[in-house]
C-alpha cells in the first residue's frame, strides 16, 4: 500500500508529513528537498504512520512535493489517441518525443497560475509524473523488475502549454516554461512493490470548470517507463527528485489539422501567415482563460493507488 506524504507549510515553516483520511502526521526530520527526503526519510514516514495527525489537511498550504531546483523531462505523444490527434500513427512511430520544461514553472497544486498577457492559447496536460529515486549516471538498461529501484514515487503533473508560442516558434522549452506552467501534487505517493505493478492501470481526469476534458488510462502508452528511461539513460543524467511526465491524453485544446492540410498550408503560405491565421482561427476555442479552474486526478481502477485532486485557478496578470 502507497504512502502519501505531503510538503506543505504553515506559518514561516515549510514541512514534510503522512497524508491520512484523519489528517496529516508531521514527519519529525527536516528534509530541505525531495532528494533528502526520499534518501534519508523512510524510516521517518514509515514511523509518522503509526502516529495520530498532527495537523487537518485544511489548515496548511500544500505545496510541490517535488522541490526546486531538478529536471523536469517530458515525453510527448505518448497516449495512443493523443497520438493520433497530433497526426501520428502510434502503431509506426519512428521515436519517443522527450522534451525539458525549466524548473521555474514549477508550481504548488493548488496555488493560482497567472496567464501571461502576451499567450491567447493556454493549454492544459494531465500527467502521471514519475519521481526518480536512484540517480542515472550512465546508460542503463531498465526491466519492469528494476524499474521500482528507480521510480520509487508518482504525482499528479499538469504540463501547461502556451500553444501560441509554442508552435510558431517550433520550440517546447519557453512555451511550456512560463513561471507556474508545472503545478504538481498534491501528495508524493511513495510506491510498494504492488502499486508499481498499477502503474500500467492509472485512469487520468482533468475537468476545466466541472466539464471533463481530458481521460485516458496508462494501458495506452505508446512507450512505457522502463523504456522510455532506458532510452533516456543513453542521452541524459537524472538525480534523485527528479521528474519525468509521461505524456497526456486526448482531449487538448489544441487540435492538430490533417496532414494534407498541414502540406497544403506549408507549400502554399509564408510560415508566419500560417501560424497567424492558426491563432485567430483558434481564439474563440476552449483553451483556458482567467476564472477558469482546472481539476486533475489520478488513481488505479481499483481505487488502491489514488493521488488526490490537484486545482488550479487561472488568473491575469496583475
């Protein structure tokens, strides 16, 4: 069975502690990031556990339980459906998209995220985040046996996108980046030796303003974690705590055109008349706006493995 710990803060002291139906137990260590907490915590959260809560889960303020700085890699299209509404055929990809956000999007799971006044296109990304506990270093080849000592831990991401600069810019890293653009939590499931068997069965849900917008579950991966993090071992390095997001389902905002049509727009306008007509074509669509609030989930479908409900408010600029 999972443990949940949450990050949260009261007053000027920012803690660690055991998430229960009755509450929070606070850890009795200090751990200043994730790293420290996931190498030197166990035996903390393990005892926390058998202690009555010390605080209602009303009265902090969550925060990320991943901490900053860390990596935050990103796999794209790796829903199958998802695949297919970006133009690809998933039975045929040539390779798994990776791709960084920068750590200053990172963000609480609760906490407003301010739309900049320059992006119209504010889109929203549900997804599972893996949390690295055992340092890659060196190319390495991941099973699903060894994948526990190097996933020791799972949280709610949501991957937010200015498709408005993302696209005419053909660039992921400052359209994703934004300050805020990563809220994660609310809870660090820490993972037994059952729950990563469940991490192949996740039912993902992410609602703007009560409406459901986004659902799929991880049997639909087009590239699974063990894989995709062998892949990543051959290009890059990860510490502990971080973060890699595994992709998000259908049901984006942004729509990908058919691909003659994208042949046809190519062949036949400058790119900049292009990408100008997409956004006014696109204004008046269901990307989010300030007032709007996202709600996201994840759990197995058998209800074992739940990682609570993140919200986040949209807001202006000041």
């Amino acid at each position: 069975m999972a443990t949940y710990l949450s990050r949260y803060s009261t007053g000027d002291a920012v803690r660690w502690g055991v998430v229960s139906p009755a509450g929070i137990t606070e850890l009795q260590g200090q751990y200043a990031t994730t790293a420290e907490l996931l190498e030197n915590g166990r035996d903390d959260w393990t005892s926390a556990a058998s202690r009555p809560p010390t605080h209602q889960a009303d009265a902090v303020e969550v925060r990320s339980p991943i901490t900053t700085p860390c990596r935050v890699l990103c796999q794209g299209a790796n829903f199958r459906q998802h695949a297919i509404d970006s133009g690809m055929d998933p039975d045929n990809r040539a390779f798994n998209l990776f791709f960084d956000k920068a750590d200053a999007s990172v963000t609480g799971p609760h906490a407003p995220v301010t739309r900049p006044a320059h992006v119209a296109l504010l889109d929203h990304e549900i997804e599972l985040a893996l949390v690295i506990g055992k340092a890659i270093t060196a190319p390495v080849t991941i099973t699903q046996e060894s994948l526990r000592e190097y996933v020791v831990a799972v949280t709610i991401a949501n991957d937010l996108s200015a498709r408005d600069v993302q696209l005419p810019q053909g660039q992921y890293l400052k359209g994703k980046s934004y300050r805020g653009f990563c809220p994660l939590g609310p809870v660090l499931a820490i993972l037994d030796d059952a729950d990563h068997d469940r991490l192949d069965d996740m039912v993902l849900r992410l609602h703007v303003n009560g409406d459901l917008r986004q659902t799929d579950t991880t049997a639909n991966f087009v590239y699974r974690p063990a894989e995709s993090l062998t892949e990543l071992s051959t290009f890059s390095n990860m510490a502990v705590g971080d973060v890699l997001l595994t992709g998000t389902p259908h049901g984006t905002a942004a729509k990908s055109p058919p691909a003659i049509v994208r042949r046809l727009a190519t062949a036949l306008l400058p790119e900049h008349v292009m990408w100008k007509l997409f956004i006014r074509r696109n204004l008046d669509g269901p990307f989010l706006k300030p007032g709007d609030t996202v709600t996201a989930t994840i759990r197995s479908s058998d209800g074992a493995l739940d990682l609570g409900e993140q919200r986040t408010p949209i807001v202006a600029p000041h």
